[in-house]
C-alpha cells in the first residue's frame, strides 16, 4: 500500500480547481462516444493556440467513422531542448442504460463532492487539468526552455487503429522529437497520486476452433465430439504457468473467454468448438513464444483445429527514470503522498508513444468509477491534478 509521507500538501489557489471545473463540465456536454469527438478538439484547441501553440489535425480513418486526432506544439526556447508531450483521448464509452444514471450522462452534475458525468474520470478531467496546467506554466515561465505538445485523439476507447497509432506514424516518419510522454489515463486508486502506471503488459488474443464430426449422441462412435477432445487440453492451457513475472511486471496471465458449441439440440454431438482467449503478458514472455507454446500443447492433445491470432500491445516499460521521479516529486509537493510505480491494467495508447518516445508514464485521477454507470471524479482531485501536472513542467522544462 502507498504510504503518507508527513509532508502536507503545498497550499493551492482555488483558481486552479476552478478552472479544470469549467474546462471539464464543458467536455462533459460534449457527448464523444467513439469515435465522435463532438467539438472537444476544437475547444482545446482554442486554449492552446492562444497560449501559441501550433495546432495540426491528423484525423484518419473512413468517413463513416472518422476519427479526430490533434497534435499541437509549442517549442521552447532552447532548439535543443526536451519535449514533454500530453497525451489522451476525447472519447468515451458508451453510457449502458440509461435509466440506471441518476443525473444524465452528458449533463455534469455535482453530488456529495463529486462531479458525475461520463468521461469525468476516463479521462476528459484529465484534459481539463492538463490545459490548466500548461496554462499556468506558460503564464509564469513565459521564456521555458523545453517544448510542450499535446497528441489527442478521438479513438482510444475503438478500434485505436486510426488515432493514436496513425499520429505516432506520422509524426516518427518526419523525425518529431519527443522526450518524455505523460498520458492522461485515471491511474490513482485509493487517494490522488497513489499510483502511476510506469508501462503496461502486452495483449495477445485467439480464436481457436476445434473441429470435430458432427452426429447423433447415441451414436458416438460415428462422430467425433470437438469438447470432450479439447478439454483436457483447455484444463492444461489453464492450468499452465506461462511466466512469474519481474520486479516490473505480475506473472502472465491466461483467459477463456468466449466458447460455443452445439446446435442448441440435446441429441446433436456438436461439429465444431469455439474458445475465445487472451493473454496479457509480460515482458518475460513474447507474443511468438505463447503462440509456440500454445500450439505444441494442442499439438500434444492431438486435436485437429485451427487457430487465428491477434495481437493488439507488445508490452511496454519506462525503467525509473527523469520523467517519473519528475512526477513522483510533483505528487509528493501537492499530495504529500509517496506515488507506486505500476504496471498493472488493461492496455492504453501509450504502447503506441513508446515505441517512439523513450519515457512514458500514465497518470490521472481515481479510476474506481471508469466505464461505469454513474461514472464521477472526486472535485477535490481536479486543483491539484492540474498543479500536479503544472509542477512536473517546472521540473523538467525549465
Ligand atoms: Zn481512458
């Protein structure tokens, strides 16, 4: 568990709360279901260039579903100097029933110390602090050394295919420099600041179909039964260690999560089976030496299947370093909490800025909330997200 530190929390201005509250009730009322974006690009957009950032968009993807992505620079004054870039995305998942929110989704609504609305903890708070914050920052260093940008884009929550992924193409193949990479996704867990995510495990999913001989159930001699077949082979597959992890990463782990079989009649032995399963994997394993090693025990089990695979993250991993005790520091003044390094979770946009940017890290508010009904972000956490986000600045750029 994250420890206190007796240090209290450096007084803030309430201006920076305030701030993020407008900014953020103002996303919130913009309804971006991926891949709308519903104008929260162009708001930020506004704040960014008037602070003198160059604005471009990279919106990609088909036209039926475009996708909007923004990428936004203000360079420094030292040419040499290191980019920190913000990262995040507009969108959010859709709302479920709508009968089961207590206040309409896309209608911020403040209770009991919190501001609910969806995408208020993933991650439109997030954005909110991180325009803030540079706000700030560039009000007080107006002559800062390192530059700032912002990568954003309207699909994080989809497919991912033509936001994040497409900009990070681009913007490697005409050289763009990027030093250090905060994404904003919501990493804290109990309190602000217990947690940034310092990299993240890989995803690697399959489909396998057993194939069997459809027939009659009291004839079983006659056909050959796909379930009975694979499932000493799946007991395995699930019973298997695939690795014990690292001092970085939890030991990799294996998922069933779909099967179908069966015509849906009790006197049909099925002719094929289904099994949907996923891993997500550390860094002590590939994504080719679970495919091999899967392959050999079904192999072993002498089924006859077939087996399609799609790997949607090769893990990432940001070793301690400048950007994350730039931000543990950050935390500390404003929290007085001692920030965990993790890299527990699902997979996020910044497996896509790693493989472009040396040093990435995820932080944001408390993530208890996400992809739920009646998702909220505490109010208490939005001042000093956004002086958390200010004071990294400071600490790296001037
Ligand atoms: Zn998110």
């Amino acid at each position: 568990m994250p420890t206190i530190a007796n240090t209290a929390p450096a007084p803030l201005s309430d201006h920076w709360a305030d701030e993020t509250l407008t900014l953020l009730e103002a996303l919130i009322a913009r309804p971006s279901v991926t891949p709308q974006d519903a104008g929260c690009l162009e708001l930020i957009g506004e704040r960014l260039s008037a602070l003198g950032f160059a604005l471009e968009r990279m919106d990609g993807g088909p036209a039926e579903a475009r996708v909007s992505n923004l990428w936004a620079l203000k360079p420094g004054t030292d040419p040499e100097g290191e980019i920190l870039v913000f990262a995040g995305h507009t969108d959010v998942v859709p709302t479920g029933d709508l009968n089961h929110w207590h206040s309409d989704p896309f209608v911020p609504s403040i209770r009991d110390g919190k501001l609910y609305g969806r995408g208020a903890a993933d991650m439109k708070t997030s954005l909110a602090a991180m325009v803030v914050a540079v706000e700030h920052f560039v009000r007080k260093h107006a002559k800062h050394r390192g530059g700032i940008a912002f990568l954003l884009t309207s699909d994080e929550e989809g497919p991912a295919l033509h936001g994040t992924k497409l900009c990070v193409e681009q913007l490697r193949a005409r050289g763009q420099r990027m030093d250090y990479c905060i994404v904003g996704e919501p990493t804290s867990v109990q309190q602000l600041g217990d947690t940034v995510k310092n990299g993240r495990r890989g995803s690697l999913s399959g489909r396998l179909r057993v194939l069997g001989v459809q027939g009659h159930v009291a004839y079983p001699q006659l056909a050959r039964n796909p379930v009975h077949e694979a499932a000493a082979a799946l007991a395995e597959l699930v019973a298997t260690s695939w690795d014990s992890g690292n001092a970085h990463f939890p030991a990799t782990s294996f998922q069933i999560s779909n099967v179908q079989a069966g015509t849906g009649a009790g006197n049909v032995i099925p002719g094929d089976f289904w099994v949907d399963f996923n891993f997500r994997f550390s860094t002590e394993s590939t994504a080719e030496s679970l495919k091999s090693r899967v392959h050999a025990l079904l192999d072993a089990h002498q089924l006859r299947y077939e087996l399609s695979w799609t790997l949607s993250g090769q893990p990432f991993l940001t070793p301690v370093g400048t950007l994350s005790q730039a931000l543990s520091a950050a935390i500390l003044h404003h929290t007085g909490v001692q920030t965990e390094l993790s890299t527990t979770g699902g997979t996020s946009d910044g497996r896509f800025i790693a493989t472009l940017c040396p040093q990435v890290v995820e932080f944001g508010p408390l993530n208890a909330s996400i992809h739920k009904i009646d998702e909220y972000v505490p109010l208490d956490q939005l001042g000093p997200l956004a002086a958390i986000y200010a004071k990294t600045l400071e600490n790296l750029l001037l």
